[in-house]
C-alpha cells in the first residue's frame, strides 16, 4: 500500500484525483494528506513521509520544484501533474520522470500507478529531479499565441504583462500591442515562469524586468504605466524576488 500525499493548488482537482485513485487503485494507494500551497508541502511531506507524492508544478506562491528543493524526506515515488503539454512533455521524457497531464485521464492514472515499483527510489531519482527543474525552467525564446486573426509569434523578453478576463488573456508587449487569446492566465502560468516572470495577482502575471517601482502597500507600477495590485499571498515571495542579490 502506497502511503499518498496530492499537492495540487486547486480543490476540485484534488478531489478528483482522489475519487480516480480510489477507482482505479484501491488495494495499491492510500491518500494520507493533501497540500495547496508549498510552505504546506514541505511540512505535510516532511511529516508523514509518504510513499508516493503527486506534485503540481504551479502551485500557490512557489512551484514544485519549490517543494522538492526544502524538504529534507527524499524517499518517496514522485508522478507530477502538469496543465501545459509540450514544453513539460519534453522536460519530464528528457529526465526520465513519471507525469500526467491534467484534466486527469482515468487510464493515463491507471498505468502511472502500474508502473509504480515496488522499492523504494534511488539516489539517481534526485538527479533527475534537479535536472528536470533546470529543463522545465528554460523557457522558449519565443511564444506563439493564436488569435482568430493569426498567429502571433512573440519574443518572451517583449512582453511586459499578461492580464486575465475569464478565459481570455491579454498579452502586453514592450511596443504598446495588445493580444487577446482565449487561454487562461494558468497556461501561461506554466511557460512563463521566473526568474524573469511572476505571477503576483490572481489576475496579472507579469515581466519583473520591466518592473519600475513597487511600493510597501503592495502596488506595482510597470513601463507599461499599468498600475498592478499584489496579492496578500504573493507579496512575501514577490519581494524576496525583487531584493538584490
């Protein structure tokens, strides 16, 4: 019986990964724990030390990779979960690393759990850890983003901010264009990431390089002249960002 701790950011999928693990493995898995965040992460792997951990790459206030870099228990079987296909796909196949891809597919999970081993990981799988977080954290040099009317081939290092409306995200480029595409904020979330991008709102993610000012109150104010709020949330992690090294 694999001892099974879910971090994922996002309740219903937390719960939906639980019912398909109860569905498909019921004899195999245990689910002893769940985080959202990666401060609980860290505490809740830490603690009870499970045998197999599904890990989200983007999670509140911090990343996967976030999680595996603080804990201090390492012996555990580890399948991440991802939103984004192709850049992770590449990133996970390179290093070898078990993943899914989300929404969930009952069958995908099925021989995910089947291929778990029976022993416990080796030494190499920290290996393949680190490398997958230098891998995943390249990002392309440019991104395509389609629109009825095109599809617009952008350079990471113009965009200055994304900015979500529902399932639409406005892309603002260092010139004053403006591209609307109908994809969440959360798939960009997942290609767009630090050092250089950061998501500070629930609403905005934004270029740090582009930042000019950031006040104590939590306001930052961009080239773009957009004045962007930073969430309670995110303000420790954004600062801890912005102070020099």
């Amino acid at each position: 019986m694999y001892r099974t701790i879910i971090i994922e950011d996002e309740y219903h999928l937390r719960e939906a990964l639980s019912i398909l693990l109860e569905m498909v493995a019921p004899e195999k898995i245990q689910v002893i724990g769940y985080a959202e965040n990666t401060e609980d992460a860290v505490r809740i792997i830490d603690r009870l030390k499970p045998d197999l951990v599904f890990m989200d790459i983007m999670l509140q206030r911090g990343t996967g990779f976030d999680v595996l870099q603080q804990i201090s228990y390492k012996e555990f079987q580890l399948i991440f979960t991802t939103a984004y296909e192709e850049h992770a796909i590449r990133a996970f196949k390179f290093n070898a690393l078990d993943y899914l891809l989300k929404p969930i597919d009952t069958e995908e999970l099925q021989e995910a759990v089947g291929r778990l081993p029976e022993s416990k990981p080796s030494a190499s799988l920290q290996t393949q850890i680190q490398g997958l977080a230098v891998d995943y954290n390249k990002m392309p040099d440019r991104i395509i983003l389609p629109t009825q009317e095109a599809m617009h081939v952008v350079k990471v290092d113009q965009i200055v901010r994304c900015e979500t409306s529902g399932s639409y995200t406005t892309f603002m480029l260092v010139d004053g264009k403006k591209i609307i595409v109908s994809k969440s904020l959360k798939h960009y979330e997942e290609i767009l990431v630090l050092p250089h991008f950061m998501r500070i709102h629930q609403s905005h993610l934004i270029n740090l390089q582009y930042v000019l000012s950031y006040s104590r109150e939590g306001i930052v104010q961009m080239q773009d002249k957009a004045s962007i709020p930073i969430s309670r949330a995110n303000k420790e992690a954004f600062f801890k960002q912005m102070k020099p090294s």
